[in-house]
C-alpha cells in the first residue's frame, strides 16, 4: 500500500512554526488599523495596486490552482494550459478595463449590492445566498486539501487535520479582516513560489530535462497528445475530452469570465484598492504571474505523471490529487522540504481566507444588514462580520468532507463554477450592455440559468447526457446556462417595464456617470501605469505561450 507521509526534519518544523507565526503577528498588526467595517470587510479602500495585484492572484492561488492544476496536468496533459491562456488572463483584462469603472466607481462594497442596484432585491437576495453557498463549497475544497497535506505530514487523520487547518485560517481572519488576509495573501505568494520552484527545477533534473520530460510524457497514458492544446480539439478524442467549441465558449467565455469578472473573493481585492486606478490595475498586473504559474503547477504535474508509478487511482494516495505531496516526498531534501510544504500550505490557507473574506462580507452586507437587521450601528456589522467568519469557517468544515469524495477536487470546482458563476455572469453582463433589460428579467434569468446548468448537471450524472469527462460537462452546463439567461432576457423585457436612465446611471454601459478620475494619484497619469496598455501586453503574451504547445 502505497504511504503518503513526508520524513520532515527539525528544520522543517522550525520554517513551518515561523511561517504560522508570521500569519498570526501579521493579523494581529492589521487589527490596529480597523475602525470600522469597511476597514474590516474592505481594507478601507487604502491600498496601493501592487498589494492588491498580488493578493488577487494569490487568493487564486489555493487548492484549485496547487493541488487542482496539478492533478490535472497529470492526467489532461498540457491542454491544462487552457485554464491559464484562455481560461483566465482574456477574463482578468476584461475585469479590468471594461467592469471595474462600474464596480469600483459604483462604490458598491459587494457584487450582490451591485446586481440589487441594477435589478431589485429578489435577484440581490438570490445571488447574494448562492455566493454564499459557493464560497462555503469552496473554503470547503481548500480545507481539504490543507488537511491532506496535513495528514501527509504528521500522520493525522484527515478530520483532525481539517479541524487544525480551519482555526489557523479564523485565527488571522477574525482578528485582522480583509487587510490582514490580504497581506498575508501577498507574503503567501512568495512562500508558494519559493516552495514549488525547487520542487520544479529538482523534477526536471530527475526526468532529463525539458527534452527528458517531453520524451517520457510520451511514452506515459498521455502520449503525443499530453504535450498539444489544441491537437485532436475538433471532437473530444483528446486527453480533455473536449472540443475546441467547449474550450472556447465554456471555458474560455462563460466560465472565465463568469469566475474573474464576478467571483466576490476575487473582485473584493480590487475593491479595497486606494482609487480607481488602482482598483483597475489589480487584475492586470494579476494577470502577468498567472502566465508563469503553469511552470510550477502543471510541469511538476506532468513530472509525477512520469516518475510516480500508479498514479491515478480513484482512491488511496496514488489520486491524481496527490501529485504534488508525492512528488514532494520522493524528490525534495530536509529544509527544502519544509520550504515546499510550508508553501503549499500557504496556498490553501490564501485560498480559503479569500472565501471565507467573501463569505462574512456578503452575509453581513448582502444579507443580514439588508434583510434581518436593517439601521444598526457601525460596530454591530463589524461585530455581525467577526461572527459570520467563525460561522464560515465551521461551515467550511462541514464542506471539505464532500470535498474528499472527489479524486480530482478539480472537476469539482468547475462543476461550481458552472453553477453558481456562469449564470451570474450572463445575467450580469446582459444587464451591464442592455440598460432596457428589467429587473423581473433579471431575476428569473439568473434564477433559471442556475437550474438549467443544474439540470445538465444530474443529466449527465444519470448517464442521459453522455459528455466525454466531468469538465466537458461543465464547459457545456456553463454555455447551457448562458443561453438560458439570454433567452429569459429576451422573453421577459418586452413584457416588463425598465428602470429610468437616472436610476441606472454608473451601473450600465452609455450611463456611466461614475466619476472616479477626480482621485487618481500624481503618479498613476505615466504611460507604464495605463490598464490598457497592461492589458494588451498581457494578452499578446498569452497568445505567445500557446506557439510552442500548439
């Protein structure tokens, strides 16, 4: 039976107790500067772009992207890239050009609040508790895969480790809010990278190579196709099970943009930026590290794929989940090793703090402060927010262990996206380009995209709905659920009365009105800081990095 336990050395130890350590005193530091609950829930939009960029990609940067990508550049290949290429930097550009002048300049403290000035309260309601729900889903995800490197580390049964990793992360959120996760987001970002890089560069020695690694991929259950994106993408016989049709709408469309553009977690850290500059900038200069993460995520993927024998079963600890521990264990040294666990740790404690810090602000906002207690003081939300983190976090717990019946959590995590941000982003967008479209429309839209994204869902469960793997399924349950919403849209308009264009002024698109120029810095004027010119750079190298892999 194959063990998954890492032979850490007192070295080891000491680098984890002081990372843990650092967390902590960075949390109890931003404890000083909450006043009140915008500093708590949104860093007092006073923070520069660099901070906000790097703590929105670190935020992404948990279980879905460690853990996740891994295992599924072990078992899809290199048209894992997609996530990256097409999946992510198009939809973080578009966020920032394009969304956050009507996010940021709204002065909206939620995505929810958003859709509830755009529509009415019955749509603010519906996905203020579907986020909700999300969120905890996903703190859920992040939690397990803490508890298993946990578990892989000290030998703890997996709901020991997921109860230890929970109050690690409530310990630092609760006392420090958003700016304390936020921080700790940016300093977890260079823990995460400082440990996976050797874990890379070790593999590749070991395996010959980038020439020793393609050879092998090849003569591994991947074959050729292990090492193309596009190759064989015009029907599903590839290593994804997908057609370029599904990788460009699904993935590429619907569930790229339905993620980044309207995934609070994500859009929060732009939100507690200090102006408008800034709050646009922070996914572009997101964007720029997230092309490079594929080096140290799906390549040590691939590198477990070749070297570690069995790898792939549906359970035990040769699961494609575990390619990253396992490489861990057989490849890395006493020290490098602490480095390499304390990262990945670092990872999903980013990951789960982001929503768990999207979580206690739509419920104490979007829920609580709107319908159960409305007028109440300042201090009373903070306090409600502190509370709603703890109830989070237990909530998190109870999810992670739906968590671990999946032997790649990432075809979990698209099946969520598909859910619950694919319809959101339809419904959004629509609104967001057609100020005609009525608040009933938006309503049942978002209502009925989810239930019919839910519906190919149990479909393809019943094996009515032969898809070639779990993530076609989301791909196409993502673009089902954005037909539904524009077909809904179309039907219910006409037969419902609009808004006035005063009452949409800043929230659509010939509206704006928004202001925002008048508190941009000195500094944010010079050409290197414009969002369009990052943007653009951006995108050019994404289209770059798909030449050689093609």
């Amino acid at each position: 039976m194959e063990e998954l336990r890492l032979d850490l050395g007192i070295i080891d130890y000491l680098i984890l107790v002081l990372y843990f350590g650092t967390v902590l005193g960075v949390g109890f530091a931003a404890r000083r500067a909450i006043k009140t609950s915008v500093d708590f829930f949104l860093s007092g939009r006073s923070l520069p772009a660099w901070v906000t960029g790097l703590a929105f990609v670190s935020a992404n940067l948990g279980a879905l992207e460690i853990i996740g990508m891994a295992a599924n550049g072990a078992q899809y290949g290199m048209m894992t890239l997609h996530y990256y290429l097409i999946g992510a930097v198009p939809a973080m550009v578009f966020l920032g050009i394009v969304m956050m002048p009507f996010y940021y300049g709204s002065k909206v403290r939620s995505v929810p609040e958003f859709l509830l000035r755009r529509f009415n309260r019955p749509t603010h309601l519906l996905n203020a508790l579907s986020f909700a729900l999300a969120q905890v889903l996903i703190a859920g995800v992040n939690l397990f895969a803490l508890a298993l490197v946990l578990e892989a580390l000290l030998g703890w049964p997996l709901w020991v480790s997921i109860v230890v990793g929970a109050l690690i992360v409530l310990a630092y959120i609760t006392v420090g809010g958003l700016t304390s996760a936020i921080y700790n987001e940016v300093l977890q970002f260079f823990v995460i990278l400082a440990g996976l890089i050797p874990l890379t560069v070790i593999g590749l020695v070991k395996v010959g190579g980038v020439n020793g690694l393609a050879d092998a991929v090849r003569n591994s259950t991947l074959g050729e196709a292990g090492l193309h994106t596009w190759a064989d993408t015009g029907g599903s016989d590839n290593p994804l099970g997908a057609s370029w049709i599904g990788i460009v709408f699904g993935l590429g469309f619907v569930l790229s943009f339905g993620y980044w553009t309207t995934n609070f977690a994500e859009v929060q850290r732009a939100l507690s930026a200090r102006n408008m500059s800034a709050a646009r900038r922070t996914p572009i200069i997101a964007a720029f590290p997230k092309l490079l993460i594929p080096a140290v995520v799906v390549v040590p993927g691939l590198i477990a794929l070749v070297t570690v024998s069995g790898l792939g079963a549906e359970s035990g600890a040769l699961q494609y989940n575990n390619a990253i521990p396992l490489l861990m264990r057989d490849l890395l040294p006493n020290g490098v090793l602490g480095i390499a666990v304390t990262g990945l740790i670092a990872s999903f404690m980013a990951g789960m703090a982001a929503n768990v810090s999207g979580f206690n602000t739509v419920f104490t906002y979007d829920i609580w402060q709107a319908y159960v207690r409305k007028d109440r003081p300042d201090g009373y939300y903070l306090r409600v927010g502190r509370i709603a983190t703890v109830c989070g976090v237990l909530i998190g717990i109870g999810t992670a262990f739906i968590a671990a019946d999946f032997n790649n959590i990432m075809n979990y995590i698209q099946t969520l996206f598909s859910l619950f941000n694919a319809p959101l982003f339809a419904t959004f967008i629509v609104g967001m380009f057609w100020k005609r479209m009525t608040a009933q429309a938006g309503f049942w839209s978002l209502l009925l995209g989810t239930l019919a994204s839910l519906t190919v869902y149990l479909l393809y469960k019943a094996g009515t709905l032969p898809f070639g793997s779990d993530l076609e399924e989301s791909f196409w349950g993502s673009g089902i659920a954005f037909f539904t919403v524009v077909i809904v849209a179309l039907v219910i308009t006409p037969l419902t009365r609009p808004k006035s264009d005063d009452d949409l002024r800043g929230l659509v698109y010939g509206l704006q009105g928004t202001g925002g120029v008048s508190d941009a810095l000195a500094g944010d004027a010079v050409w290197y800081r414009s969002p369009v010119l990052l943007g653009v750079i951006a995108l050019v190298l994404s289209v770059l990095l798909y030449i050689p892999i093609w």
